[in-house]
C-alpha cells in the first residue's frame, strides 16, 4: 500500500465563471419554470409555486392581473446575458488553455462502461483531481446542453429574426419542447453533480478557494 | 454610473442570498426591479439594433390558419367592449398633419392585403391565423404622419394602450386588420380593428383602436407597465 497527496486545483477565472453559470443557470431555471406555469406543455403539470422565481404571484395577480410571469421573464431575460456571456468565455477558455483537453479527455465509450460498472460495484475510487470517464462524459453532456439552450432560447426568443433556426428544432413549439426537455437533462445533472459533491467536499472547497489536497491509500483491488 | 454599479452590486448580493434562502423569493424588492429593469432596457435596445426592418416575419398556407382563433384577454369576451359602428371614430394625434377623425366605413374602404402569419404569445402558445386589412404604413401615408418620428402609440376601447417603434410601424406587414378569417373582425376581436404585428408578441397588437398617435416619447404600454418587456419583438 502505497500514500500519496492528490490535488486539485481551479485557477480564478475558472473559479468565476464556474459560479457565475451556476447562479445564473438557477436563476434561468426558477424563472423558466414560472414561465412554463403560464403555459404547461405537459397538461396538467405545473411547477410548485415556491420553486420559482418572480416574486409573489398572488400580489402579482391581485394587484395587476399578471400570475407573476412579467417578472420571471425579466429574471430569465437578464441571467441569459450572464450565462450566454460567462458560458462563451469559458469554452474558449477551456478550449484554448488546454484545460479541456488535459482534463475532460480522452473519453472513450469503453471507459464509460468499464467506469460506469466499477461505480456500480462500488469499486470507482475517486481521486482528486482527476475525473472518471462517466464524469467527463457529464461535463460534456452538461456543456453540450448549455449549448443547445442557448440556440432553442434564440429560436423562442426571436422566432422571425431568426426564423431558420426554429426548424431545426422542429418549429416554435418543437423549440420549447426542446427547451424544456433540456432543462430537465440539466437538472438531473445538477442534482447528481451537488450529490457527489457533498461525498467529496473536498471538490466544493477546491472550486471556492482554489485549492484542495487528499491524501490517499492506493489499493490493488481500486479501479482508477 | 456609479449608481448603475451600485445597483448591480446589489442585485447581484440578493442573487446569492436568494440561492441561500430557500423558499425566500427578493424579486419584489425594489432594488432589484431597478436592476432587472435595466436589463429590460438593454435588451429594448439590442433587440432595436436586430430588428431587420426587411425581414418578414414566416407566412403559411392558408389551409394551415385557425377558424376558431382563441380568444384572450384579461376580462371575459362578455365584457368585450361592443362598438357602434355608426357612432365610432377613430381620433388621429400627435404628429400627423391630416387629424380628421375616421369612420368605419372610410376605414374600411382602404386598399387591403391578407396574410396567414403566426400570433406568439409571451405566455408561450402560438397559432396561426388569416388577417385582412390595410398596412399600417399606407394608412400612415394617407393622413400625412410624419413617419421620422420614433413612435406610434395607440390608445384602446377596453382601456388597454400600447405603442411601437416607427421601424416596426411601417414594416410591411404591419396592419390595421379589420377581417379575421375573411370575417369581418368578430366584437370580441376588437371590431372595428386591430393592429396586427408579426413581428412582436400578441400582447403588443392593440384591439378596439380608438386613437392613433405619432410621437417621439416611448408610448407606455399595458403590460409593459407590468414589467413586461417595452419592445417585446420576434
């Protein structure tokens, strides 16, 4: 058995942008599902009122007959411009400081199943610092979603200035499907993402302050 | 512009607090309507700057345009305002050199166009429908409104008011529409006419015009004064 220090470290402006999505990724969901409350594409589900954003709907209603959505569009219309802005900064970023690549890859099919079953056996050690191919495979999913938002966004947002765009998603009512569906892929990952986080919190102090060390016993029977 | 930051700063506090205090919802807070009111009027702004005054908005075949169109409103179609089309005049303001009032029948014997085109609500359903009537612009034309002016505002029988930029006001197909469905526009609808926008969300074509103004101060609007979106375009 051996000892050995892992690290992981997250520069400043990974840092920044890595918050700045995050809070407004929550604000973008809070506000959408108030939204999606005027107008549910599933009938007959709607979202909990205390889970979403926009303020008091029945102050909203009682005072100007508008079930609190002028509001939640103007959450949504503002954090757009965070996430679009802070998303775009960090895939150049990623991209061009090699942060991806170091990182992110490679990830193969085959080291998504071997890893996927070594979790499910509870034999995925974790080692910090490091990713397993099921957690790449996340990050791009996750990053590759925020893409396709943005696009479906566009093509609901200006319909006629960018009519084109919508049928790629099938027209204006396949782009909020897509929006929706999406969302709801964003969600789980965020879900799962925080789960593993509170396992390790070691990767949450990482991500606040920069740095963060772990000291580990390698055993034959771990699978990295 | 140091006030500006000092908002941001604020609003952009509240936005970790919010995500600290669960089930405490700051978006009534005066601060941050003033920040989020900001970024309505940036985005009024960019969404000016991408308007292509050219671009029309998608048109469909006919067979694709909705007979039974939804009605919607804030008050019942009972409450619909029912206006006489003898007595009914539509008053002409601002700057626009011939001001003679209107009636339904000199209105109505205006060149006409018809398009199939898709009304989107800011709620988030959409339909299509068949409307008939005369381009805003030749009507703008005719009585002399000075078209360099950055605004059109209308004024409505229900007490609804809106208005919009001049370059969506002479966009080609913006129109004063007085059929729905080769119909003579239903009480409900907004008979004698409604403005007709492809090219910005429903809430921003007014019914029951009863006055037309041409200024250059941003016309307030009815939901824009409940913090929708003023310029609100598709």
């Amino acid at each position: 058995m051996t000892t050995q220090v892992d690290e992981q470290r997250h520069p400043l402006s990974r840092r920044i942008l890595h918050w700045v999505m995050a809070l407004s990724m929550l604000v973008m969901i809070g506000s959408g599902w108030r939204i999606y409350n005027a107008h549910p594409i599933i009938p007959d589900f709607t979202f909990p009122e205390w889970a979403t954003l926009g303020g008091d709907v029945q102050a909203s209603l009682a005072r100007h007959g508008d079930p609190g959505v002028a509001s939640a569009i103007a959450w949504h219309f503002a954090a757009m411009w965070t996430l679009a802005i802070a998303y775009i900064l960090f895939m150049a970023w990623g991209f061009v400081s090699g942060h991806f690549r170091r990182d992110f890859l490679p990830v193969t099919p085959r080291m998504v199943v071997r890893d996927m079953l070594a979790a499910l056996r509870f034999r995925l050690a974790h080692r910090l610092g490091e990713y397993n191919a099921v957690q790449k495979m996340a990050y791009w999913g996750a990053l590759a979603a925020v893409a396709v938002m943005i696009l479906s966004g566009i093509a609901i947002w200006k319909p006629v200035q960018t009519y084109p765009l919508e049928l790629l998603f099938g027209g204006f009512q396949g782009a909020r499907l897509v929006h929706f569906l999406v969302m709801a892929g964003i969600v789980l990952f965020l879900v799962v993402h925080v789960m593993l986080t509170l396992i390790v919190p070691r990767t949450l102090l990482a991500m606040v302050v920069g740095r963060a060390t772990e000291r580990r016993h390698d055993t034959a029977e771990t699978v990295r | 512009m140091t006030l500006i930051r000092r908002e941001t700063l604020r609003g952009g506090l509240s936005l970790g607090a919010l995500t600290l205090l669960t089930g405490c919802d700051l978006s009534d807070h005066d601060s941050v309507q003033r920040v989020l009111a900001r970024f309505s009027q940036w985005n009024d702004r960019v969404q000016a700057a991408i308007f292509s005054p050219g671009r029309l908005a998608p048109t469909f075949p006919e067979a694709m345009a909705v007979k039974d169109f939804r009605y919607n409103a804030w008050y019942g179609p009972d409450k619909a305002p029912r206006l006489d089309p003898a007595g009914y005049r539509l008053q002409l303001a601002g700057r626009i050199e011939r001001k003679a009032p209107w009636t339904v029948e000199q209105l109505y014997a205006l060149p006409q166009v018809s398009q199939v085109t898709r009304h989107v609500c800011v709620e988030g359903w959409s339909m299509i429908g068949k409307w008939s009537g005369t381009p805003l612009r030749t009507f703008l034309e005719q009585i002399g409104a000075d078209t360099t002016a950055r605004y059109v505002g209308f004024e409505c029988a229900d007490g609804y008011y809106e208005g919009i930029d001049m370059p969506t006001a002479l966009h080609p197909q913006t129109m004063m529409a007085f059929r729905l469905s080769d119909e003579v526009l239903p009480m409900k609808y907004g008979y004698p006419f409604k403005i007709r926008i492809p090219t910005k969300l429903g809430f921003k074509n007014p019914k029951f015009v009863t006055t037309i103004y041409v200024t250059d101060k941003q016309p307030r609007g009815y939901w824009t004064d409940r913090g929708y979106n003023w310029f609100s375009g598709l």
